[in-house]
C-alpha cells in the first residue's frame, strides 16, 4: 500500500486514496471532498487486491453488524437512563445542623380520612446518616434507616390513623458529615420525639412551611446546632 493507491473500508461503506501514513498502523484516506480519514491499515484494502479471505472478511463484519443491530433497539438519546449525578449545592447559613421530623396529610382537604406521610428533613450542607425507630416497650423498633444528602428530604413511609399508637414515641439518631472536603465536626443526634397523636385530627396543627408545598406537622430535631427534641 502506498501514496495513491485506490483503498475502500472493510469495516463500513466508503473509501478513497491513500493520502499518507500516521506511524506504522495508520493510514489517512482522502475521500472525493478531500477530506481526510484516518484508518487502521488493517481495516483497508487496495481496490483490485481483495482475496477471498478478505471479501469472507468483510461478509463476517456485515453479519455480525446486523445481528448486533437485531438484538439491540436503537434507544433515542432522550430515553437513555441519566447516569450523571451532580453533586448537591450548599447554601449559605447551612453549616450550621438543622433536621425536622415531618407528618405530612395526602389529602389535607379530607382530614378524617386521609393517610400520612413520614420525612426527615436535613436542612444543612452535611449530609446525614440516620435511624429512625418507635418504642415498644422498653424495646426499639427500627422503622427506617439510610443517608440524606445535604439540603434535601428523605421519604420515610405512609401510615394510617391505625398506626398512630406505634409512633407516638419516636427516636431519631443522626451522624453529619461531608463528602470529598474537610468540615467541622458535629456531636451525633439523638432526639426522642413524643407525638401527639391528636394533633392528627386537628387541621390547625398542620402549617405552612419551607418543606412541603402542603400542611405539615413539623417537629424540630436540632436547628443551627442546638438539639429540640429531648427526654
């Protein structure tokens, strides 16, 4: 093969001149609008030069190419799975520990017969490693456990007014850190709440708030550092 020669691709449609050479395993193929492409030696051919074992070669490339296209649906870019993660955003004012245990009704307008939702809320730039369990008792029940990252809220469970008796006495343990920084170290949380279930039957005592785009019933673990909630 040299500077001139007639090539067309083994591997794809297409093919031109032989321009110049990029070390020992290149080659750059101009094509008729002189634009030109660089190609592993081993993926050309001189037209005029094919042998059997390369057209067998090139008749390999195209099966295996449509069987590949068969058994993998072409996907459309907008429905490939995001797999970026940004990293969560602090805030200013926001190293200083704040976390809330929060009710929220799912249908406030139908107070008497809705079921509710349970969130810890970490209002911090740490993140916050947590476990949330009910007294039995003198025993401890775990009802949830697993990472808030900084600024965001954790779904717990969904309850009913049936439920109400197992979570009036709650405890909510908390470890902050940071990720990939240096941080100031915080004393863990560990916050025994005492709901009051009639407050559940009360409109009044679901509020406004920063958190939710509904009525909540809002308890307050610790907020800018000083823990609320103790026994």
């Amino acid at each position: 093969m040299k500077i001139g020669d007639k090539v067309r691709f083994l591997s794809e449609v297409g093919g031109g001149k032989v321009a110049g050479f990029q070390g020992k395993n290149i080659v750059l193929v101009e094509d008729e609008d002189g634009f030109q492409m660089p190609m592993l030696i081993n993926e050309v051919v001189v037209v005029g030069e094919e042998s059997y074992e390369t057209t067998r070669m090139v008749e390999q490339k195209a099966k295996a190419r449509m069987t590949a296209d068969e058994e993998e649906p072409e996907i459309e870019p907008a429905d490939r799975p995001i797999t970026f993660k940004p990293k969560p955003e602090e805030r200013k004012g926001g190293d200083k520990l704040s976390a809330f245990l929060a009710f929220v009704p799912m249908d406030v307008k139908e107070l008497s017969q809705t079921r509710f939702e349970s969130y810890l809320v970490n209002d911090s730039n740490y993140y916050l490693r947590y476990v949330l369990m009910t007294a039995e008792g003198t025993a401890w029940k775990l009802r949830g456990e697993g990472e808030i990252e900084p600024n965001c809220k954790e779904f717990i469970e969904e309850f009913g007014r049936e439920d109400l008796n197992d979570l009036e006495h709650l405890c909510v343990q908390l470890v902050a850190y940071k990720r990939e920084k240096h941080f100031l170290l915080k004393s863990p949380v560990n916050a025994q709440v005492r709901v009051d279930t009639v407050k559940f039957y009360k409109l009044h005592a679901f509020r406004e708030n920063d958190f939710f785009e509904q009525p909540a019933l809002i308890y307050t673990l610790i907020e800018n550092d000083v823990q609320k909630v103790k026994l």
